[in-house]
C-alpha cells in the first residue's frame, strides 16, 4: 500500500533535448522519489526517464520473487533505448537507485556522468546483513514509521510500500556487496550527495561509496538540513540546482571543472571536508572536489 495516497507511483518521460538523464528510484519506493527533479531538468530541455523497477509501484509481495539482477536489467533496458537519442546521457538514483546507477555507470564508461543522492551502500539497520537467513521465516517486515524528512509536507510526494519484502532486502544487501567491489571500475564524472538527517543509511555510506569510486573527477556534497529522500525535502531547490549546474559542466567542458574548487576546512561530522563558506544558514551545501 502506498504511503500517500497523492504521490504518483508512474514511470515517467520528460523533456526532449539531446541530453538526456536516467533517474532511478530507491529500494520499496518509486519514481515519485524523482519526480521533482526530473521536472527541473526536464524545464532545462533535459531528456528524462525514471522506470518503475520489478516488484515495485504494486503489491508489496511482488518483490519477493525480484532479485537485484532483475532491477538492473530494468535500469539497463531504458538506458538502451535512450542512449541513441542523446549526445550526452547522465544516470542517477537515489538511495538503491544510486547503488543501480553506478552499475549502469560502470557497464557504460562513455556516460557523461554519475549522480548519487543518499547512496545505500550500508544501511542504518543492521539487521539487513541478515537478511538472507532472516527470509526463510519471515516474509515481510513492517517499515519504518517515523519520517527522517525536515519538511513536514514533503511526505505527501512519495509513494512506497508500508511493508517490505525481506527476501528483496536479501538482494538489496547482495547489490550493496556488489557495487562495493565494482565503485574502483566506475571512471565517469561523479557527484555524490548526502542529508545530514539521513535515517535510512549508515552515516559513512555516502562518504564510503564517494571514496571507492574510481571517477575523477569526483564531487561530494552535504545538506545540513534534509533526510534520506531530499530531492522532496527542504533543500531540493538547492540540490536540484546544484545537480544542473554540475551537468552543465560535465557536458560542456568533459568533466573538468566540476563547480569551482574550494579551501578546505577541518573534518565535519567526523567523515566529511568541507568547502569555505559552505553549511552556514543561507548558504548551499559543503562540498569536496577531486580532481
């Protein structure tokens, strides 16, 4: 059953242009996790597609047969049938949907560049590692009821399962095992993003998939003020904002100049460096860039 009853589980496709942009949703949820930035890339003449992946959008039983080769499939169906009408393709999910996009990325080096919002390469819940014996006596788990997000409205625009299948949390943490060992392969132009109010995923999660990736370069950015999915979230102007202009740069300079450089200041929250300014009320997110 879905969480809200006016979020739009749909797959969609928008915009036109000759860059285009596959956008995959998280693990139990749903393109409404991405729709808002779609639409903003899609009102910059972005061509944009987010697939509904298998199991996904119906019943919460229909996830227990998937596995993650399965969604991965789903993923690289859609970016072969938008490759051909884009001069760049950029791919991008968020939570499982970034674990799936790097698997994308790494099959397909030409692609013009990674997104990665709250990458679930390790969940808060360790209860997940076990996962592949916990499914043979329990079926489904209830999901979280509290929220991580800041906005208290923000829920009304996502769609997902108020249970979850424990056999698709056994794939799920297979595809985390998996994309650990494949990030090094992954060489295309990255950003990564991470909420400091992040529920969902371990706190060095987004920090660790952004390391072990082999792309240079590689930016890391951090939202003082959202939850695991900020795209709907208080900061999603800023992100979505910041996620254009970083585009723009990878297609009109080859990657190069991602943002602008800053100095760089003491660790924050004990795992991150930070960009000069950044973080402050008013300001946009801390930032590191590899070059």
């Amino acid at each position: 059953m879905p969480q809200s009853p006016t979020a739009d589980p749909r797959p969609f496709h928008m915009g036109d242009g000759p860059v285009g942009c596959l956008l995959l949703h998280g693990f139990t949820g749903s393109p409404a996790e991405v729709r808002p930035l779609g639409e903003h890339l899609a009102d910059h003449g972005v061509r944009v597609v987010a697939p509904l992946l298998p199991g996904h959008g119906t019943e919460p039983q229909d996830m227990d047969h998937c596995t993650w080769v399965d969604w991965v499939a789903a993923a690289e169906t859609v970016w072969g049938a938008l490759e051909p009408q884009c001069s760049h393709l950029f791919v991008g999910g968020i939570s499982m949907g970034a674990l799936i996009a790097a698997v994308v990325a790494e099959r397909h080096p030409q692609a013009a560049g990674l997104l990665a919002f709250s990458p679930a390469l390790k969940a808060s819940n360790r209860l997940l590692a076990l996962s592949p014996l916990l499914r043979h006596v329990v079926r489904q788990i209830a999901a979280p009821s509290s929220s991580d997000l800041v906005d208290p409205e923000a829920a009304a625009s996502l769609w997902h399962y108020e249970t979850r299948s424990v056999a698709a949390a056994a794939q799920l943490y297979r595809l985390q095992r998996v994309v650990r060992r494949l990030l090094p392969r992954v060489m295309t132009p990255a950003i990564v993003f991470y909420a400091r109010h992040d529920g969902a995923i371990a706190r060095d999660s987004a920090w660790r998939y952004c390391q072990l990736l082999g792309s240079l370069p590689k930016t890391y950015a951090v939202y003082g003020r959202s939850g695991h999915n900020m795209l709907v979230d208080s900061e999603r102007d800023m992100i979505m904002r910041q996620t254009w202009q970083w585009m723009q740069f990878c297609t009109s300079r080859g990657g190069r100049d991602v943002i602008d450089t800053s100095q760089e200041e003491p660790l924050v929250d004990g795992h991150t460096a930070i960009g000069r300014g950044a973080d402050r009320p008013g300001s946009g997110a801390t930032q590191r860039n590899h070059r």
